[in-house]
C-alpha cells in the first residue's frame, strides 16, 4: 500500500496578532455578470435582461436559504422600475417563506395584503424594485451594483 503524506494547516497562535483568520465580507462584493447582468459574490445571483425576458439566477445559498427557484419574466410584464439605495428597507410585508437576517440580508417571499414579492436584499447595495403584472409576484426586489443600468433597460422596454 502506497503512503500518502499530506500537510494540514494548523493555526498558531502569534503575539500581537489574531488567532483567527481574517474575515471575508463577501455579502456586498459584486462583479459584473455577462450580458450586462449583475453576480452577488455571496453566492452568484445573476440579473440579467436578455432576449427580452428579466432573469434572476439564484446562487445555491439563496435557493436553500431563501426557498426560492429562478425568475424567468417577460419584460412585458414589468410595469415599474426603480432605484434604491438600500435594497432591505424596499422589501414590503413578512417573510414567508424565507431567510430574513436583520440588517444584513432578506432573501425569499415577502408577503402583504395578498401580494407576493420576490426578494433577493443584501446591504450596502443599491436594489432594483420591479413591480410586475404577473399572477405569481407582484413585484421583485433584486440587490444589484448596475441596478441604474438595468433599470434604465428595463424602462425602455417597458414604454416600448
């Protein structure tokens, strides 16, 4: 039998430095998507107009997490798209089903007043809030960093 050597990495602990590893903050990380979309480092979510329909591609994190699948919209149905700031105070009603960490993320179904939003909220990025004439959502809160851009997209098939 053949004998295998392997190294583990083991921590020692230094004086005048931390014995933990430095923490990554990857919730508010983002790089540009293809075709103009937008991925979450957190988990790879992806927003993307293409071939006029609005794609949302969930990361696994967001879909265990959140209970969610992908959204596959016709443009056609957004009816509203807007900018904000802060994607967490844009989320209407209660979570039901979902991951809701205060402050930090909302990721799921909100619902109010028999409505149901498709939320998908980090901090510390801009959102998009879509509202939509769909029967399933009434409307899609989508943390994005080229939210502007998409929105803008968005707008212009909307009037189209």
């Amino acid at each position: 039998m053949p004998h295998i050597a392997a190294s583990i990495p083991v921590a020692v602990h230094q004086p005048g430095r931390s014995h933990r590893p430095a923490s990554r903050d990857f919730r508010t990380a983002q790089v540009t998507g293809p075709v103009g979309g937008c991925r979450s480092l957190a988990g790879v979510t992806e927003v993307q107009v293409t071939d006029g329909v609005l794609r949302v591609r969930l990361s696994r994190f967001d879909r265990i997490f959140g209970l969610l699948g992908d959204l596959a919209v016709p443009v056609e149905a957004v009816t509203s798209a807007e900018v904000v700031d802060d994607g967490l105070r844009a989320v209407p009603g209660w979570r039901a089903p979902g991951l809701a960490w205060p402050g930090r993320v909302k990721v799921g179904t909100w619902r109010s007043r028999g409505t149901r939003w498709y939320v998908v909220a980090r901090r510390g990025s801009p959102a998009l809030v879509v509202c939509l004439d769909d029967d399933r959502w009434a409307g899609a809160v989508l943390t994005c960093h080229d939210a502007r851009e998409l929105a803008a997209r968005l707008g212009r098939s909307a009037t189209a």
